[in-house]
C-alpha cells in the first residue's frame, strides 16, 4: 500500500516542478537546489558565495527549514531577497512549497534563486523543485563513508563541496576513498575542496558558479 | 490530500510499534533507538558501548541504513548478533521493518536490542518502533542551532550524547547555548558531553544506559 502512495506524492510533485522549471526559464533565472546534512555548512557556504557574487547578479533566498528563522536572518542581513519556508516538521522542500515562495520573490528582477533545503542527505534528493542543478556540502566531519551509505544526493549532484577541510588534521577521512566513491556514483561530478571557515578553496567554487550562470543566461 | 495518507502509515506504524513492544515486554528485552544526523558517530558509539557491556549483558544490534552493510560488519566483528536492514531508499526505520528484522535475532537470548537507524534528524523521530528509549547524538561539528532548528527529535530523545568534544577547540559550538534550547524542549534529559573517539565522558554514559535496563528489567 505504501509504494504506490509515494509514487503518487513524487509524481504530482513532478508536474509541480515541470511548472516551476518554465517559470524559471521564461524568466531568465538560473536556480540551484542546495542540499547536505544537518551543520554541513550551507548557511556559511550562501554567505560567502552571496557576498561574492552579489555585486554582479542579482540573487534572491528560499531557506527551507523545519522551524524557525535563523537561517534566513543571516541572509537578509546581506541584503539579499530572502524567503522562508517553515516545513512545519516535513524533512524536505517539494516543488509546491518553491511555487508558493516565488509569489515572495520580484522574479522580473532576478538572475538567480538559490534554495537552501532542509537539513537531510536523503530525503531532499527525491523531490524535483524545478532547479537547475542540485549541488550538495559534504562535511569531512561525516566521514569518507557518507557517499556509500547516502548514494541518491552524490549521483543526482552537478556539483559537491567537501566542506570543514580545516578540520582534516583532527579527523579520520579519507580524501581519495570519498572522492572515489563520488566518482563511481556520478563520473561528471564536479568537486571542490573548501572551508567556509578560512575561505579555502572557494575561489574556484565562485568561478565555477559564475559560469554555469553564464551559460544558462546564453541558453 | 498529503496530510491524511502521512496520518493512515503514522497510525498502521504506531500498531505494529505496539506489537512490537508487547514482544519485548513478554522477551524481557530492553531495546534503544539510537537516532543522530549522519556521521555524528552512532556507529563509533555502538562499538564503545558494545565492548563496556556485552560481557554483562546479551546484546542484539539492527543496523539500518539506505544500503550497505559497511555498519553491520563493524559491530558483528565484535561478536555481536547483528541484523542488517538496507531500506532500499527509505530515510528512516519502521516499526515494520523492526519486526521483520527480530525473526533473525535470538530473542529467547537477548537483554537488550539496539537499533541504530539511519542517519536522518528528522523522519526517524516520527516513527515508534516499539523502543523503551530514544537515544540521540549531536555531534559539536553540526552546531549549536539544530536543537532549535530540528526540535522533535530532542524532545523525545531520554538521552542526547554531545559528541566529538576533542573537536571542541576547532569548532564554533556553544554548549551553554545549545544545552539551554534542548532543555526547553525536554526538561528531564540526560545530556552526556562524550568524545567516542578518545572516550572521554563514556563511563557516566555506560552507568545511566546499565540503570535504565537495570530498571527495565526489575519492571
């Protein structure tokens, strides 16, 4: 009894995306699905990517959370667009809760929406929102066997930020098993070693961004 | 049309959760549903916990995870009874997949079944398994605002294991902070301050876990 159900959720859920998706496109923004576990970093990584890019395109915020504001008060203290979704207890966004935020946001005037998702590295991953790429944080403080046991997040991922590398010289990860993994799951992924604490590795994270924004706006 | 079928599998959950603690009850057997994000250490726990009492005790382990029998393998190396269950893509487990899975263990044998659910802190919380206790971990590495921002798990959890306290230094992690949000959320838990890495607070955390079976035990 339960199979079909779900399979009912997932697909009205993917018409709802479909719709989201032409939305976006006629709108001219690029959107990304952002997504890891609980204090992998997402808020930081928004923070330091925003206040990079923000003096070139113009950005707005949809943060997924249970409850709460915490997260969207950091954004909107950049002064960037921000919308916050409270779940009320889901574990992650569906394509309907991302049509009722947009009403929220002044789409005439935005290059690109980026969705913070509920803090889960299984669930986000099955719902479609309409995005453009699905990007995700891996913290190394999870351990090099996250990509083994959580396979659905890495192989729908464009992109995955291992985060916390400052931390590398106090815990048990192993760099080249992890990436391996990742590779095996999904071989085009692209990867970047970062610390959103230092700021390490970022540059090529922006520089990446930048041109997957580029290249949507050239169609 | 989302909320009633959410309500149909949580109620048909919460009747085999109830089977499932009849069973134990008559078994005599004490059972722990250790929840945590992933990576916070549930695994590294159970190796600890596993070594200080199975001498003491007869003790079962289910691991579940999405795949893999990476867990599994751990804790059997410790000559433990151990039940794998690979959900297949669920984020949590079951009361059904629980009783399932007891057809594999000797339950005429047993003191105490742990289960060690998916690494998820959200769904697992939603679902009764027939369990005496919830226990949880939060890793310092995750950050002091996830009690607020993932509040239900906290406030069913009868134990919250703050782990990796050797990385105290490295991280930003106020522990006033975060113990004051989880105490409004359940004034009566025991908090451990624990490192399953070097140990640290483990022995306080052995006795409370020896009393509750202990208590359980004497009915």
């Amino acid at each position: 009894m339960k199979i079909p159900v779900v399979k009912n959720i997932l697909k009205a859920n993917q018409q709802v995306a479909n719709e989201n998706r032409c939305l976006f496109m006629e709108k001219g923004i690029y959107v990304m699905n952002l997504m890891s576990s609980p204090g992998a970093g997402k808020t930081s990584l928004l923070e330091r990517t925003l206040s990079s890019l923000k003096d070139r395109y113009r950005i707005g915020v949809i943060e997924g959370d249970i409850q709460d504001t915490c997260d969207s008060d950091r954004i909107a203290a950049l002064d960037i667009q921000t919308v916050q979704i409270n779940t009320g207890g889901a574990c992650h966004l569906d394509a309907t809760m991302i049509l009722q935020a947009l009403y929220s946001l002044d789409l005439d005037n935005l290059d690109m929406v980026i969705v913070e998702n509920v803090g889960n590295l299984v669930c986000p991953a099955e719902f479609d929102i309409g995005e453009n790429d699905k990007m995700m944080i891996l913290s190394v403080t999870e351990g090099d066997d996250k990509p083994l046991k959580y396979p659905l997040m890495f192989s729908l991922s464009s992109a995955l930020l291992i985060n916390k590398t400052d931390l590398l010289p106090y815990v048990n990860f192993d760099m080249k098993k992890a990436k391996d993994t990742i590779k095996k799951l999904r071989p085009d992924i692209k990867i970047f070693d970062v610390s959103c604490k230092d700021g390490n590795g970022l540059d090529a994270w922006y520089d990446w961004l930048e041109k997957r924004i580029k290249a949507f706006k050239a169609g």
